[in-house]
C-alpha cells in the first residue's frame, strides 16, 4: 500500500504482501549469485522511506509464518539453516532501526555474512 513516496509496510496489523512480493520479485529478476543482495537492496530502500515502519513490520514478519517460509525458500539451502539465517538478519536490523539514526547500508556486510550462511 502506499501514500505518496510511503509505503506503508503494514496492512491492518499484517505485513503487507505486496512488499514480501516486492523482494522476492528482486531477488527473481536478478542473477542467481547476487540475488540475496537484490533482495536486501529492496528491503533497505523500502525501510529508508519510514525506518519505524520498518521497524514495525520486521517485530509484524516474525509471527507471520506464510511470509516467512516465502522468504526462507528465496535463501535456499537447509529450511533450519534458512530460518536461522533470515532470524538473525531480522534480529540486526530491528537492533539498527532502533538506533537514533538508523543505516542499514552501514550494516550491509553483517546483514549479508547472516543471509548468505557465511557464518
């Protein structure tokens, strides 16, 4: 949903699926090596618009278990390892979006070690 240059990553309480479709879509539309960094572009460009928001619906992702097993299947690769994966990286970017001036590109590398396994 959007309004204006916003996006409102949540829909009455629920993350909204057009934004889980929207980086899927990236990481789709990109090359099979760098797909998990098209992915975290997107997400990063859509919490750059309202990084409570984002916040918000990262704390939302957790508990919305559909969302989570589409995301999990985008990393590929052992369904436990997946979900550690994708946890950890939530778990990093809630901690930056709570920060006074939250830059996910600053956490870029950490970010990308946790959803590529590189751990």
């Amino acid at each position: 949903m959007s309004e204006g240059t916003r996006t409102a990553p949540l829909v009455e309480g629920q993350v909204d699926e057009a934004i889980v479709g929207r980086v899927i879509a990236a990481t789709e539309t990109a090359p099979l090596e760098g797909r998990i960094a098209a992915g975290l572009e997107a997400v990063i460009d859509l919490a750059e618009t309202d990084p409570a928001a984002a916040r918000s619906a990262l704390r939302e992702l957790r508990g919305d278990h559909r969302s989570l097993a589409r995301l999990e299947a985008c990393l590929g690769g052992d369904g436990d390892r997946a979900t550690l994966r994708l946890g950890a990286a939530i778990q990093v970017a809630l901690s930056e979006l709570a920060s006074p001036n939250p830059d996910l590109r600053d956490r870029w590398l950490e970010l990308t070690k946790w959803l590529e396994g590189g751990w």
